[in-house]
C-alpha cells in the first residue's frame, strides 16, 4: 500500500478567498456579528439557476482548490476520482425554505438532502470514483481525510476530493436560540482538499485535546463545523517541511485525530 499527501487546499469563508483573508482574531474581527456569511457564488450556467447557496459554494470551493492548485478540470473527470463531502449544517438552508415556502413543490425537494451538494459538484467536474456521505461537524471531517487516504492506500482511487461545506445565515435565528451549543462568530465556509498518492503515512485514532492546527484554524477563522479541519490543512503550509502534521477536530465531545508522517 502507498501513501499519501495532501496536494492542495481551496478555502472560502465569509471572510473572503483563501487563508490570507482570514484575520488573525476571529473574535475581535466579528465585532459582535454573530454570523459572518458568504456571498452567494456567481456561477454561469442555465443548470444553476435553481441550485442552492451551498451547492453553489461546493462547486466554488473545487474550483478554487483547482486554481489554487494549478491544476486543470480534466484531470478530475471520471472514475479515477473519490469524493468524501462532510457537513454539520449546510442542508439546514434549503430544509428550511422549503417547510416554509408557500409554493415548494416536488422541483425543490431534492436540494433538501445533504446529497445535493456532492450531486451537483459531481456533475459539474464529471466525478465517476467513490463517494461517500459523512453527517457531522470537525471530528467528521477528520474522519472523511481518514476514508479519502484509506480509498488512495487501498488502489480505490487515483486521488480524492475531500469537500465540507456549511452554511448559517438562513437559520441565524434558530442559532440564537440554541447559542451554547455552538461557538462565535460562526463563519460560513467551503473548502476542498485535494489528496494523492504520496510519502506519508497517515495514523488515525481519538485526541484528548486539541492538536496546535485545530486551534489555530479557530482562532483565525471562528466557528466553521466540518470546515475547521480543511482550513486547518490549509495553514498547514510550513508544518509539512517541519514534520508531522497532525490534525484533530472536535464535535458534540468526540475529538478524532489524523496525524501524515514520513514513513
């Protein structure tokens, strides 16, 4: 079996584009704002004309990873491509409006599954590998890294996107309401980590505290769910000629580690 490394990362957040616009103290910088959101992508396309906020923001987060990456939309088309897409929050937005619209129909329904922003962002880039679905927040988006190297060690895969997303401004009341379950300023995010064959080793198991990239990503960014650990990755930059990197994500009291490290 090989292994593996992280190639490149795409980040937005209600911030702006990439690890550069993220301020250095999220807290101060919300100055009370209890969410900070994204705008809604600008997309061409006839076939985006219904999608959702976060299907929007799935598909931008990809192709911001691509650019950032210097690297071509073919090289993702077919089935040598895994996608793992995690999120805590992001269906929340379209389940919401479509209870409460007056006119939601059958049209609208599909957009209320978690699967509708893995959906549109395999039709867009032609993804035909293996998929998979993970419910959750930061520990999820550790455990979705986990599964992308275990599809890339296993030969399942020539690479694999591992993509969250997560949205709150149209549900930003019912956060209020349960305001101590959730940190602030919650930050709406997308992010797409692109993994290949590669050196490194990974080792995954439970952390009792939080690993340095976890915190930092906090501080930098607020709360960002199944986003922290993707934005963590991508502030990773000097850790990876350091040594290992290791990466921790906490939701709901479970806290799940993944550690790359020359083999």
């Amino acid at each position: 079996m090989s292994g593996t490394r992280v190639a490149t990362v795409g980040v937005l957040t209600g911030w702006g584009a990439g690890t550069a616009a993220l301020p250095a103290d999220a807290g101060a910088a919300a100055s009370g704002r209890a969410v900070i959101p994204m705008p809604r992508p600008a997309l061409d396309g006839e076939r985006f004309r219904r999608a959702t906020r976060e299907c929007l923001a799935g598909i931008a987060a990809v192709e911001t990873m691509l650019r950032d990456g210097g690297i071509g939309r073919d090289v993702l088309r077919g089935p040598g491509t895994a996608l793992v897409y995690v999120t805590a929050a992001a269906y929340g937005a379209s389940n919401r409006a479509f209870v409460e619209a007056p006119g939601a129909g059958t049209l609208h329904f599909p957009y209320t599954a978690p699967s509708a922003v893995p959906a549109e962002v395999a039709i867009e880039f032609g993804l035909a590998g293996p998929y998979a679905i993970l419910i959750g927040g930061a520990a999820a988006a550790v455990d979705a890294l986990w599964q992308a190297t275990l599809l890339l060690e296993r030969g399942r895969c020539e690479r694999a996107l591992v993509l969250a997303v997560e949205t709150f401004a149209e549900c930003a009341d019912l956060y209020a309401r349960g305001r101590w379950l959730a940190g602030r300023p919650l930050v709406e995010a997308a992010a797409c980590a692109l993994l290949t064959p590669g050196a490194l080793r990974t080792r995954y198991g439970a952390a009792a505290s939080a690993a340095r990239l976890e915190s930092l990503a906090r501080r930098r960014a607020g709360e960002t769910f199944a986003c922290a650990p993707l934005l963590a990755l991508a502030l990773a930059e000097d850790d990876w000629a350091r040594g290992p990197v290791a990466l921790t994500g906490e939701w709901r009291g479970r806290r799940a580690a993944l550690t790359w490290a020359a083999s």
